[in-house]
C-alpha cells in the first residue's frame, strides 16, 4: 500500500495517514458520485 500514495504524487503524506487516508478518500469518491447522480436527476427532471 505504500506505492499507492506515491504513485498519485502524495507521497509521505499519504504514507502518513495509511489506511485513514484512503478510507478518507474512499468516502469522498463516493460522496462525488452520489452528488452527481443527485445533480444529473434535478437537471433531466426539468
């Protein structure tokens, strides 16, 4: 899991938080897509 914050250019950062980090991300990812989903259902209604 360690080369997975460097390849997208977090590095030691990212290292730093380990699996809170991607859990973070994971959360943040998902949020995004609901969002979006929510906003594409508003927009074809009208």
């Amino acid at each position: 899991m360690m080369g997975y914050g460097t390849t997208y250019g977090y590095g030691s950062m990212m290292a730093g938080f380990g699996s809170f980090g991607l859990i973070t991300w994971l959360v943040i990812l998902v949020d995004l897509v609901l969002v979006g989903i929510w906003l594409w259902q508003q927009i074809t209604k009208k």
